[in-house]
C-alpha cells in the first residue's frame, strides 16, 4: 500500500509523462486562430477571392441607402445600397443563391469583413451565382426594412440571368459542387456587362443562405415566403436554406447563453502555470452581461417592439408547426462552444418534428461563425472544421434535392476535427448524406399518406374486431358443448336410480 507521500510522487511523474496531450488534442491553426482572436475578435477572416470567379457591384432602383455616423450606424459611411454579384466560369445558369450577411445587423457589407472572399467562394464550388445584397443596417433599417429589402432581392434575382446562358429546365442545385473549377479569363472578360433581364428564363432554382444575423433574417424570409408564396418569382423554385450560425431567438434565453459563455481556466503547479480559454471567444463578456447585450440589440432589430420578441417570422425559435412544416430542407451550422448553440439545436429539433427536412451539424471545439476563417488565420494552415464545414454545406443542398420531409427527426451530426496525426483510425470513411424522404414508406416502397395510413388503421380495427368475434363465438360453442357432455351421465344415474327404486 502506498503512502501519502509515495502516492503524490507518482502522480506527480504521471503527470508529467502526459503533460503534453492536452496541448496536442487541438490541431494548431485553431489554437493559432483562438489566440489571435481573443486578442482582436475583428482579426483573421478570410481574404483570398477564388480567381476564377467575377465579381461586380449591382445597383438596383430603390436600393440605396446612406450610413451616417453621427446618427449612431456603425458600419462603413456613406451611400451604400450596391449589391455584389458572384459569377463563376462556367456557371449553372438556372441556378442562384441570395446570401445574407452578419454582424449582428449593425456591421458588415457585401465588399468587407471577409464577404467578398465567403461569396466567391460559394460560387466557386456550386457554379451558381451568388447575389449578396447591402440592406440598411440599425439604425437606419430594421427587421421590417430588412426582410422587405430580402424580398425584393429574391425577386430580383429570380428574375435576371447570364445573357449568354440558354434558358434550362431546372437542375440540381450544387450539382456539381466538387467539380475542381479552372480560371477562364475569358469568361471573365465575357461576364462583366453579362447579368441583364431577359425572358428567355424559363425555370431556375434559389436557395437563400446567411451567417449570424443574416441567417436569422434568411430565415425569417424563407418563412415570410411560407405564408405568401407569390412573392417568389414566377419562373422560381425555393430549393432550401443553409444557416450558419443563426440567432433564432431574440428572447435570448436558451440555456448556451450560460453554459457556453466565455471563461479562462488557469492551471498552475510547481513547475508551471498556464491557462485556458472556454466557450464563444467572440462573445467574452459575463454571462449576464452577455446575454443583455444579445437582448438589446435584438429590440434595436425589431424597432423597439417587445411583442416581435416572440414574434414567428422575426423571431424563428418561436415559430410553430403552421409555418416549420411549410420550410423547404435546411442545413444548421454551429459550432459546440458557441453561444447561439441552442439557436440552432433547439429549433432543428422542433422543425424536424413538425415534418421539416432538416439537417444539424455541430462542430466540435468551435466559435461562432468559424467557416469565415477557413483560411486558418493567417497560420499557414487551413482550418479544418472551416474546410470541412464547407464541404458539408455544400453536399447537404445537393442531397436535398427533392426531400419531402424528416419522419419526425434531424439528422444530427457531431464532428470532430479529423486532421491532426494519429486520428485516421478514429473515424469511420466518409460517407453520403443521405435524407429521408419524409414520408411513411409502404412495403411496395410507395409513400403513404395520411388519409391511407388512417384507412390502414380502421380497416386493421375491423379485422381485429371481426377476429376477436368469431374467436368469442368459437368458444362459447366449445363451452356448451362440455356443458351438455356433462349433462348425460347426470340424466342416465337419475333415470337408473328411478327404476332401481321401482
């Protein structure tokens, strides 16, 4: 039996024999990135534009608006409005995005914080062309400006092709996002004057997509069009939604506020000391304070109105089954340490089981909106979960294609960072996305519906009941029999007796 002594001292040289494994457990780039981070949250986006890909500013009738920041907005001043489109070489001509960007609807544009190089990378791997619209930002727009200024984005968009492209019965979306794209400067050169209203388009297919805040507002509109699905452009087919990130609920009262809240860990031993850092590093200030910043700007987004706090449309987390089972497939990013995890679990889960073809991801180890910093930083190396977040955007929209519907739940995915040395045994070879299709399947392997599963249900009562009835007949038969077996040899001694006696 060890003593007191001896028992500190071998724990003291177990722990300096793995002393180094927790510090091995994160690749680099995310400890390069969370270090750069927390010392400037503004730092290390993405800024690499993929060359292949045009990109030009669109000004639209209506669409201009003015910063000025003597009147309190935040973002870059001046007159503002352009949208910036993303047009690949060789792009899929019936095929579009309207992306919204972040910043918790006081910062950001389609030409900073790391956006240009977010849409071109999008059109690079999906072939579609990417529309980003500059919506008036808090405190010169809100939630109302916001979404009016999506819609008619949308329609715009919906309505406007390539003037080389050929109209096209529909195609996948992301069809061929994995197609390794080469740079065709003569492309480019051809599709600079290119994007013009024309009536040769026939069919196309949108998707709507946004990171932080601007996944809220996508949201709020692919609900907006569940309620009044004229608004669509007419030659239009909305495919989905992709949402990293979202701030669904303007309450901001699900329980990551707390739990994932920023806080430093410090280690210290005799020979030593160290510390750690937990939680958002995007959001470090105390929980309380924390989740009261949240709140404030979320009643600056909807004009000070309490009531569209809760509201479905602006306020999603709240919305109910009449509008979740109307929403097209929808890909939830987040990442684990993130304060708007709940944002995304919570309300997946609810949608799912409302009907709603619904796919989360949560990624392990990660802060809020970590795809923007892809690039690694500045580290020299790519930042894996970014990469591979993706990827998985990418290949979620083009499974979707023509699901129906959840059984009732997500699928939900936890991933883990699959890069550092040593971890290829860990995991299992990649495989497809595959949906369900939603609805109950037949043994012939036909849908059923609802009023033909209810059909299957009266009819199997019936059988039951006809069963049940036939069986109860069979044994009171079988009982009257045994009780008129019974009934003779009574019969026969009374009758023997009667003549015995005479």
């Amino acid at each position: 039996m060890l003593t007191g002594r001896y028992l500190l001292s071998a724990l003291h040289g177990w722990r300096s024999f793995f002393s180094f494994s927790w510090q091995a457990l994160p690749d680099s780039s995310v400890e390069f990135c969370r270090a750069h981070l927390l010392e400037n949250d503004g730092c290390c986006l993405d800024e690499q534009c993929d060359p292949s890909v045009v990109q030009r500013n669109v000004r639209r009738p209506g669409a201009s608006w003015e910063c000025i920041a003597a009147q309190g907005c935040l973002s870059e001043p001046g007159f503002r409005g352009d949208d910036m489109l993303s047009i690949p070489a060789d792009p899929v001509c019936d095929c579009r995005i309207l992306f919204l960007h972040g910043g918790s609807w006081y910062h950001g544009s389609p030409n900073s914080t790391g956006y240009a190089a977010l849409a071109s990378k999008l059109a690079a791997r999906t072939r579609c062309v990417v529309m980003m619209p500059d919506f008036a930002l808090l405190p010169v727009g809100n939630f109302d400006s916001m979404l009016k200024a999506s819609v008619e984005a949308l329609q715009w968009l919906g309505n406007h092709v390539l003037e080389e492209c050929e109209a096209k019965p529909p195609v996948r979306l992301y069809v061929a996002w994995h197609r390794k794209l080469a740079n065709f400067p003569e492309k480019q050169s051809q599709s600079k004057s290119a994007f013009q209203k024309t009536s040769r388009l026939e069919a196309c297919l949108c998707e709507v997509g946004g990171d932080s805040s601007g996944a809220t507002t996508a949201l709020s509109l692919i609900l907006h069009l569940g309620q009044q699905p004229d608004l669509i452009p007419r030659a239009c087919q909305l495919e989905g939604g992709f949402l990293w990130s979202p701030w669904t609920n303007l309450l901001c009262d699900t329980p990551d506020y707390f739990t994932n809240a920023y806080s430093m860990i410090f280690n210290s031993s005799s020979d030593a000391s160290s510390s750690e850092h937990r939680g958002d590093i995007l959001f470090k200030s105390p929980p309380a304070m924390n989740m009261a910043e949240f709140r404030d700007v979320a009643l600056q987004y909807v004009g000070g109105q309490r009531g569209l706090l809760v509201d479905p449309i602006a306020s999603p987390f709240h919305a109910d089954a009449s509008l979740l089972a109307t929403v097209p497939p929808l890909y939830f990013l987040v990442g684990s340490e993130e304060t708007l995890l709940g944002d995304s679990v919570i309300l997946a889960q609810k949608a799912a089981a409302y009907g709603a073809p619904i796919v989360v991801d949560v990624y392990h180890n990660m802060w809020h909106d970590f795809p923007m910093y892809s690039e690694g930083c500045g580290s020299g190396r790519e930042l894996w979960l970014a990469k591979k977040a993706w990827e998985n955007t990418a290949e979620f929209i083009q499974s979707a294609q023509g699901t129906q519907g959840s059984n009732g739940w997500p699928l939900l995915r936890y991933v883990y960072d699959e890069s550092p040395q040593g971890r290829n045994a860990w995991f299992a070879p990649h495989q497809p996305l595959r949906l369900p299709h939603g609805q109950l399947q037949s043994v012939s392997g036909t849908p059923l519906s609802l009023s033909s599963f209810l059909y299957g249900v009266v009819v199997g009562v019936v059988l039951a009941s006809c069963i049940y009835a036939a069986v109860q007949s069979a044994l009171n038969r079988q009982q009257q029999l045994r009780q008129s077996q019974r009934a003779v040899p009574v019969r026969l001694e009374m009758t023997t007796r009667r003549d015995f006696n005479q």
